[in-house]
C-alpha cells in the first residue's frame, strides 16, 4: 500500500479526474489543518481521499487500510520518525515521517489510517497540517 500511496502522491486533480472519470469531488471540505480543500474518492485508484488545494495535491488519505502493518510500515520508512497524539484514539499514536511526507496512526498493532504528503519539515507538518485532538473524555 505504501508504494501505490508514493506513487500517487503529487498526481494533480486534473491528472486524477482524467485518469478516473467516475471520481466524485466535494469541494471546499478541510482536512485537520488544510482547507477549505477538494476532496476527491477514486476508488478505482486508491481505497481513500485525495485532498487538493486547487490542482495541487496536499494530502493521500487511506483510512484503516487493509494489510497495513505498522512494524512493515516503519521498517520501511527508516529512522527519522516524530510521535504525536492521534485523533484515532486515547491510546493511539500518530508515527510522522515529514521528511518522507508519510504519517500513519496506529493502536494495539493496527494502522487506524495513513497519510500521504509532499516531504516537508516536522515544523511544518505540525503548523500546516497537524491539529493536535484535545484531550480524550470518557
């Protein structure tokens, strides 16, 4: 999943809608931190959501993707990951690879979900895309 993630990451909505003409769109929706934004399904190519700021890609969203093996995910990802409190859940975790443009939410073994980004800083992921969820109440 990662490797069709990489490469669909920077696919422009032109290409997309092209590529799949049955693809539905939803504009001006938001994504943590990104909005407002075009959210594009095609599942013919990938299980998620494309999120465009125009025609530009600015988020690969899979949620709970199937197969997705967190220990295989970070083995290939390499050193270099940041942690921070995932939206999944109290006791989930958001692994973030900035640098790879990859981040991927996981609990008691399980991939909650995984995103797919242009490379950037941990700085950045953080103000630009990252909303920290608040505190879990029972």
């Amino acid at each position: 999943m990662l490797d069709r993630a990489l490469e669909l990451r920077g696919v422009t909505r032109a290409e997309l809608l092209e590529r799949a003409p049955g693809a539905t769109v939803e504009e001006d929706v938001r994504y943590e931190r990104l909005r407002p934004v075009a959210r594009v399904r095609a599942p013919e190519l990938w299980p998620g959501f494309f999120y465009f700021d125009g025609d530009r890609q600015v988020m690969l969203y899979a949620g709970e993707p199937e197969r997705a093996d967190p220990d295989e995910l970070a083995a290939a990802l390499g050193p270099g990951d940041h942690e921070l409190r995932s939206r999944a859940g109290k006791r989930a975790v958001l692994r973030v690879w900035p640098q790879r443009g990859v981040a991927f939410s996981e609990e008691n073994g399980a991939v909650d979900f995984l995103e797919v980004f242009e490379p950037t800083t941990p700085e950045d992921y953080e103000a630009r895309i990252y909303e920290d969820p608040g505190p879990f109440i029972r």
